[in-house]
C-alpha cells in the first residue's frame, strides 16, 4: 500500500507546475515526523524524485522546500538508510544541489 501511496505522489514531487511541486515537497516535509522509519521501502525511490529537479531549482520556494525535506529525512531517519542514496545522487548532480548532498554526507 505504501508503495502505492508514493508512487503517485513522487509524480507530484517532479511536476511541471511549480505550485504543486512546492506543495508537494512541504507535504513531504511535515510527512516525514509522521512516518519516519516506516519510509525505509520507498526511501530508494522519494530521495531522487526530492533532490532531481528541486536542489537545483531557480524558483526559491522550491528550493528552500527541497532543503526543509532533506534536512528533515536527517532528522527523522537513521542515517544508514539516507547513507547509499545521498551518495549516488552526490556522484551524478552538479551545481548547488550537489553542494548541498555533499554537505549532508559529511
């Protein structure tokens, strides 16, 4: 069910309308408390969805989101489970967003 859950609501983590990106990622960021290490199946598919297209976004709303997501998956999740996707989104961005992992690894 969960699954199910997140993969449609990853589509809305990428959308073209950047109001309903925002929206989507804030949602994310008061989800995360809530569900914390019940995340861990979906983990490998929310982080890549998150941090594609919204690290390294121009619009500050979003931006500011997609960093209140991340910084809340390291707060609310063990770092084990954040450890091997932070590190292969570090290996393939550029720009800010990959600023912005590296950070969160070290």
């Amino acid at each position: 069910m969960l699954f199910q859950i997140f993969d449609a609501f990853k589509c809305r983590l990428n959308d073209l309308n950047s109001k309903v990106n925002r929206i989507a990622l804030e949602t994310m960021h008061q989800m995360i408390p809530l569900l914390k290490d019940n995340l861990s199946p979906v983990i490998n598919m929310l982080i890549p969805a998150m941090v594609d297209n919204n690290l390294n976004s121009r619009n500050p709303g979003i931006y500011a989101a997609a960093k209140n997501v991340i910084q809340a998956l390291c707060q609310h999740l063990d770092n084990y489970l954040l450890l091997q996707p932070f590190c292969t989104k570090a290996h393939f961005l550029n720009g800010k967003a990959k600023q912005d992992i590296t950070e969160k690894l070290a």
